[in-house]
C-alpha cells in the first residue's frame, strides 16, 4: 500500500454502497448478501452480541442459526467511513438501539482483494449505556 491517500471520494462511495447493502441484507435476512460481504477466510473475526465469529465458517453458522425479526437497530446516529488509499477502509456506525436505552456500535475493517473486491476482515457489535458522547 504505497498511496494511503484518505476518503478518496469515488473509493469512499463504493465502501458506502457495500456498508448501505450489507445494512439492507441484514433487515431482509439476506445470508447469501450478508455471507458475500464477508472474506471467506479462517482468519475473518466477527464479535457480535452473544457471538464470537472466529472464521468465516463460524460466522456463516451463527447467520443461519439467527431468529427472525426486526433486529437492534432504530435508528443511526452516525455513520463514518474512513478509507486509505484504494484498498482499505473502516466503517463505524453508532444506533440507537431498539426498545432500550442503549447506544448501539458497529466497526468492520475491509480490504479490497484482487481477485474477490471489497470484503470485511473483522467486525465488531457492542452496546454502552447512555447518551452519545458527542
């Protein structure tokens, strides 16, 4: 990675397409969207409520296991995305989290490959009490 240029605008929309398809995937229970966002490697990392994905194979297995229904997410609070150069980003999403008084907070780390595109390396869902911080 010799250009680590920031938030390359057409490189910061493509990372904004796939983070907006992946959001719609997870409210249609999508698994094949969802699957196909994510590298599919033993050394992908997914920690989430009451998972701790350490492999592709596992984070596949808790998708389909998954119940039905709305999920956690009301509403966004505010979503950043940070890319360096062509083939790396973060996306960061802080939500309000449905029926509770909690803030909601999701990372994932992507790396656009050459043979497969963009594709999440490591994901991360938690909650904190209370108000935003900003």
């Amino acid at each position: 990675m010799d250009d680590l240029t920031p938030n390359i605008p057409d490189v910061v929309e493509e990372v904004r397409e796939l983070f907006e398809r992946y959001e719609q995937a997870l409210i249609d229970r999508d698994v094949e969207v969802l699957d196909a966002t994510f590298w599919h490697s033993p050394h992908t990392i997914r920690y989430a409520m009451n998972e701790q994905g350490y492999g592709f194979d596992e984070i596949h297995r808790h998708r389909v296991a998954r119940k039905p229904g709305p999920g956690i997410k009301e509403r966004r609070l505010r979503l950043e995305i940070l890319t360096l150069g062509r083939d790396f980003a973060t996306t960061n999403l802080e939500f309000k989290v449905r029926g509770r008084d909690l803030i909601g907070r999701q990372s994932q780390t992507l790396v656009r490959f050459p043979d497969v595109g963009w594709k999440v390396v490591a994901a991360h869902v938690s909650t904190t009490d209370g108000e935003a911080l900003w």
